[in-house]
C-alpha cells in the first residue's frame, strides 16, 4: 500500500491540569520510508485513556511528557499494511503505543502485542481486551487479592477499568460496592455489570449509603478516583483491608499538593496495605489476562460498553470529557 501524507494530532501547548480540546491541533505530515526492520500501521481505533492527562502535563510521572510538537502519545490499534520487518508481515493486526494518528511507523519496540483474537473486534484490543481489561484483571488479582465472601469497593465503578473490576470481583465470590456519578451509570453499575450495590456519589449522604451497602466493612477498595470519595471510603476498611490506587481522577491539579485527611493511622490499626498499581509492570504477563478474559467475552460473561467517535478531528476534546463523566464506557476514536 503506498502511503504519502499522514494526519496527525500534535501537542501544541502545555495544559496545567485536564488537557482541552486547544492544547492540540491535526497537522499533515509526510510519511517517511520504511527502513530494513520497519513497518507502516494503518491504525483504525485511537484509544482515549485518563492517563493522558499525566503524560502531557510538565511533571513526569511514571513516564516522560510528550513534548510541544509531538504526536499524542496514545494507545492504537490497526494492521500492517506495508512491512519491511519479518515478524511483522503485511496483514498482521497490532496494539500498541502509536499515537493519535492515521498512520505509525514502528519497528516492534512500541507494539504491546500481536491481536489474536480475530473473530472479535479489533476496538476490543484497546478496552476490555487492552489495557483496561488487563488493569482490572491484575489490578484486582495481583495486588486486591480478592477472596470468596470479601467486599469489594470499587470507584468510578461504571468505567472502562471500573465495571471489568467489580465483574471479575464477584466471579471470586466477593460481595460489589461500586461508587459512580449519576443515577444512570448507578443503574448501569446494577442492571449490566451485576454490582450487589451502587452508589451516586453526587448524592448527599455517601457515608451513610457507603456503610448500609458494606455493613460488613471493606476489604478490598480498587480506587479510580482519591479526593472525597476516598477520604469517605477508608475509615471502613477492614483488618488487612488491601487498597490499590489504580487512579485519582477527581484531582485537578497537582500543583500545589492537595491535602487532605491523612491515612497512616488507618492503615497502622488495620493492618492494611496501600499500593499503587502501573498495568505496564505486568507488560510480560499480558497474554495470561487476555487468556481469562477472551473467553468471557465470547461466552457474554463480562459485559462491556464502548462509546465511538468517529474521525481524527474529535479526539482533541475527547480526554476533557473523561473528567467531566461524560462518557459511558471505553472512549475510542474510530478512523475507519
């Protein structure tokens, strides 16, 4: 296939806080020749992940920004259409970190798999068959370590990582608390992702509702969010109660510091563990979480919700919409 000009979106200026629809803009750029070890991607979905909004902000966090000028770095999937490398032939669906962008050039080291799922969509690949999946999955197993009759707190529990959680939560036979914003991703947390309870926290009275629906405490709490919601949830927790900081989408801004209850003697008294969790340290194990969770997919056990956008031109507003919970499911970018 012979490709030109490739339509790209670039970082044009540096946001302080949740990046808007202005920090970017689409520029047309040539497509370079392939080199002896290269490869050309078509990419058909873009994903749209929270995560952006640390990678664009000045702060390096677990990964360098992306710089004034460059391509949004930004999770893809599409299909070799030209190669010039031999474990990548023409045809070959990918995932991996290709940017916002029609087209990527890549020679393997930012593929984070071959898709060899083929019967199901590609789109899958970036939600509960990508990362989002393979968050929820390690993210619970590995460091929530969830056992049969434990209550399992989830936040933002109506999200891409969110409603995987509290499915895979009771399939361990654990009782599921999910916490969302708004009387529907509250029905959608009950009717289609089977929580025991659900949760608007933008109603009054979050504690009270918080201890009806865990009357037993919390043993584990899977947080998308920190701020309130979980200053509210960690008085409950558990003796060896184990929470695992996946997000912190309600802070703003991190400069200055915001600050808050402090949970030392929480944790002291309970004996409970605290851990941060990153999906790229379990980059070797990705293919074990795809293993458990295709076959729940294709057998309608785990549900899942995808919102699609359609052309290059809305992704530069689509991560602002993230923080303002106007998405319902996996946000993607559909470019063909």
């Amino acid at each position: 296939m012979s490709v030109s000009s490739n339509h790209q979106v670039v970082l044009k200026s540096r946001p302080v806080g949740v990046p808007q629809a202005h920090h970017f803009e689409i520029r047309e750029a040539d497509v370079p020749d392939l080199r002896d070890g290269e490869f050309l991607v078509r990419n058909e979905f873009l994903s749209v992940d929270p995560a952006m909004r640390g990678w664009v902000n000045a702060a390096a966090n677990y990964s360098q920004p992306v710089q004034v000028g460059e391509v949004m770095r930004a999770f893809a999937a599409g299909r070799v259409v030209t190669s010039r490398h031999p474990d990548y032939p023409e045809g070959t669906a990918v995932m991996g970190l290709l940017g916002w962008q029609e087209f990527a050039v890549s020679d393997g080291s930012n593929i984070r798999r071959k898709i060899k799922e083929t019967d199901l969509s590609l789109s899958l690949s970036l939600g509960v068959l990508g990362l989002n999946g393979i968050t929820a999955y390690f993210g619970l197993t590995a460091a929530g370590e969830p056992q049969q009759g434990e209550t399992v707190v989830v936040s933002t529990a109506a999200g891409a990582v969110g409603s995987i959680v509290g499915q895979l939560a009771r399939l361990h036979g654990c009782r599921t608390v999910g916490i969302t914003g708004g009387e529907t991703k509250r029905r959608l947390c009950l009717d289609e992702f089977g929580y025991d309870a659900a949760i608007d926290y933008r109603e009054p009275g979050l504690e009270a509702a918080l201890r009806e629906a865990c009357p037993d405490g919390v043993d584990v709490y899977f947080d998308n969010t920190s701020g309130p919601i979980s200053d509210t949830v960690l008085p409950m927790i558990n003796r060896h109660a184990r929470i695992v900081i996946c997000g912190t989408a309600s802070i703003q801004n991190w400069d200055p510091w915001p600050q808050g209850p402090r949970v030392d003697r929480l944790l002291l008294n309970k004996s409970a563990r605290m851990m941060g969790f990153l999906a790229f340290d379990y980059e070797h194990r990705y293919e074990e979480a795809i293993a458990f969770l295709a076959p729940l997919v294709r057998e309608g056990k785990l549900h899942f919700r995808e919102e699609i956008l359609d052309g290059l031109e809305a992704a530069p507003g689509s991560i602002a919409d993230l923080y303002e919970s106007r998405n319902l499911g996996k946000r993607l970018i559909r470019l063909i």
